[in-house]
C-alpha cells in the first residue's frame, strides 16, 4: 500500500507517459524521414506485374459504443529483374487491379504513383 500513497504511482504514471510521448515522436519522426527520403528518391517507371493484394482492417472503439473501421490497401510488384515491392494504394486503384496484370509502374521511393496496364 505504501507504493500507491507514497508517491509511487505518480512515478509510475510518468514513467508510462513519458514511454508513450517517446512512441509517438519516434513513429513521427520516422514518418518525416520516410516521407523525405521519398521526396528525394528519383521517380521511377518500369515494366512491372501484379502478384499480390492484400488489405489491412483495423477497428478502432470508441469510448460512446461506436466502432470506427479503416482499410489499408497493398499490392505487390514484381520488376523484370525479379524483385517484389509492396506498395501502399488507394482503394479505387486496388479495386482497378488484378494479379497478373502487366504494365508500366510509376513509383517514388515507397511511394505508389501510378499503374498503366498493358493491353
């Protein structure tokens, strides 16, 4: 009892604050980097072809009973030379994509810029 009166818990509660303010600056400043390694990337066209999709869904509760839900788009590219890169995308161009479309593949650092399919 003497740890939760005597002035352990504000301790422990800093200590937990202090642990989630570090988690976010670091998910922030891994982001910015990143988003700048991105700017500064070169974009890219290549011949491509699809050979995954995926989606994430999270559900996100609320504290009046309601229940948020977000999908997180992903497809998969694999370039002439053999290598596969995930992508993050929109919904629209994932519900316009197939596996084992061909085309040509736009795209900065991680960043997803386009696809053209090949007739």
């Amino acid at each position: 009892m003497g740890f939760f009166f005597g002035g352990g818990f504000e301790v422990l509660f800093l200590l937990v604050f202090a642990l989630i303010a570090c988690l976010i600056v670091v998910t922030l400043v891994r982001g910015i980097a990143q988003w700048n390694r991105n700017n500064h990337s070169p974009r890219l066209t290549v011949d491509a072809t699809v050979v995954a999709k995926r989606t994430n869904v999270a559900h996100h509760h609320h504290n009046h009973g309601g229940v948020h839900t977000s999908t997180t788009y992903y497809v998969t590219f694999q370039v002439e030379s053999g290598d596969r890169m995930e992508l993050h995308v929109s919904g629209f161009e994932y519900g316009q994509l197939a596996e084992g479309d061909r085309g040509q593949l736009s795209f900065q650092g991680t960043r997803y810029l386009g696809f053209v399919r090949q007739n």
